[in-house]
C-alpha cells in the first residue's frame, strides 16, 4: 500500500509520505492515539448470533446445492465484537442466515434491535438540541459591541441612502412649496425655508426649528384648536370630513408636511415631535406618503 501511495506526487512528497508510514514515526503514534479518543466515546452496539447455521453442501443425486450440511456458527462473539469502552453487546438467539434479514417488523428480535438503535438516535437528537440551544444562547450573550456598532452604522447608512434618494425625487416639490408659503407670509415656512437653504444641521439649535407643529399651517393644528365640523376623531388619528375638505386643501397640507419632513437634512424624528406628527396628521397625508415614497419608509420614520 505504501509503495503504491508513493507513486503519486513529487519526489519529495513521496519521500516525506513513506518516513511518515514507518513502523516507529510520531505520525502514526499521534493517529493512533487520537483513533482511540474517538473510539472510547462512541457507542455501539455489536449483535451476534446465538445458533448455529447450516451450511450449503451439494446433494450427489440432484447436484443442487441446499443447506444441509454440517451446523457451525458463522460469527462467533469475539468476533463480533470491537471490544470498545461504550460497547453494548446484544446476543440475538438466531442463526447467521436468520440475522441477516427478518421475517417482519413484528418480529421480537427485530423489535430488539430496532428500540437499541431508536433509543441511540434518540439520545443524539436530543444532544444536537441542546448544542444547538446553548449556541443560541452564547451567540446572544457574548456579542462582542464592535460587531453590534458595526451593524448599526450599516443599517443607518442605508436609511440614510434611502432617504437622500427620496430627497432627490421631491426637491421640486420642495422648492414650489417653499415659494407658495413664502408669499403668505407665514412664520413657520420662514424658518423652514432658512434651515433648508443653509444646508447646517445646527439650524435646530438657533431656535428655528422646522418641526415645530404649529408653523405648518392652517390645515395641520392641535387638537383643541380643530373645527369638528371639519374633523373627526378615532383612536389613531384626526380624520379630513369630505364634505369640508377640497384638493386644494389637501395638496396645502401635504406640501406643508413634505417641508417639514425633509426640512432637516435627513434627520430622523425623535420620539416625541413623531408621537405629535401621529396625532395631527390626517389619514390623506399618511396615504400620500405611503404611496409616494413607500409603506416600510413612511410608517418607520413618521406613525410607528
């Protein structure tokens, strides 16, 4: 075996394959040392026959060949078994023609056979759940922090990249609806305009700042403030009568929250000015949003 090993690779692979197969190398030491690690923690179960077996003699009348001749046993104990530390031995009372394939799954020694090698799969499933449990466990609790700041980095770049592309798709818009609320002369739309202009995110910081929901205009108020007449309340939030309500009306208002929302540069809402958004903005201007610029970016930026 070795010699035919040899002929395959280089000269000096071929040298170094046959000083490791000698009978005193370290190699085949460690091999067998690490073999008898697995072994030893293996279980197997050896099944032997406990009756003899007749075997085949040709019958001189006929010159058929039957099983007629002398009983021996086929496979004696000893040499069935592996002799390992975990090895369950199991004598069934057959002979070797009889082991090989039984009568039917009803059978007892069959049965026998079937429930030791049940209860061994069994017992490896069981262990592969529980592996597979503690990893999940693990997988949670040692998370290192660089890896988790890494993923959120990613994920607001990509909310990030989103947003500028929907930017980009309504800076006419925009720019319309700056002109229109310019000429009315209205206080909120001034500060909206001078924080969008600028292009610095300190704007919020001078005291002009584009989310305050009293500046957007008169279609967008609070809720003391309302006309029933023009609104009507359910648990989520007010909803536009149809009978006091116009297109004109309605294109005010959502040009008025286009400002407003993409007023600070991309800077998503914190959790307080979006509780107030969700409270006095229509169900038209959610619709609105949600077909112009998607369902997953409307309702995560402004009505979760």
């Amino acid at each position: 075996m070795v010699r035919d090993m040899s002929e395959h690779g280089t000269q000096s692979s071929r040298i170094k394959l046959i000083n490791l197969l000698t009978g005193d190398s370290e190699f085949l030491e460690a091999l067998r040392d690490s073999l008898t690690d697995i072994w030893d923690n293996l279980k197997v179960f050896s099944f032997y026959e406990l009756r003899k077996t007749p075997t085949v003699q040709k019958e001189l009348t006929t010159g058929e060949w039957n099983r007629f001749g002398e009983f021996i046993k086929m496979v004696k104990k000893m040499s069935a078994l592996l002799h390992l530390r975990n090895e369950l031995q199991v004598g069934i009372p057959r002979n070797h023609t009889e082991m090989v394939k039984f009568s039917s799954v009803a059978d007892v020694d069959y049965r026998t056979v079937a429930n030791h090698i049940g209860n061994c799969i069994k017992g490896i499933i069981t262990r592969a759940d529980n592996d597979e449990d503690n990893n999940k466990e693990c997988g949670i609790d040692t998370t290192e922090v660089d890896e988790r700041r890494r993923k959120g980095k990613r994920k607001r770049r990509r909310v990030i990249a989103s947003r500028n592309n929907s930017e980009s798709e309504n800076e006419d818009e925009d720019e319309s609806g700056s002109g229109t609320e310019g000429e009315s002369g209205s206080p909120g739309s001034d500060s909206v305009d001078s924080s969008s202009e600028s292009g610095e995110s300190s704007g919020n910081d001078n005291g002009n700042d584009p989310w305050e929901i009293d500046k957007l205009g008169d279609r967008i108020k609070k809720k003391d403030k309302l006309d029933s007449n023009d609104w009507q309340w359910d648990s989520d939030c007010p909803v536009v009568d149809k009978s006091s309500s116009d297109e004109t009306d309605d294109e005010e208002m959502q040009d008025a929250f286009n400002k407003l929302f993409f007023s600070a540069h991309g800077n998503r809402l914190d959790r307080r000015r979006k509780r107030k958004l969700k409270k006095f903005i229509g169900r038209r201007v959610k619709k609105y949003l949600e077909g112009r610029y998607g369902v997953g970016l409307a309702r995560s930026l402004c009505f979760d």
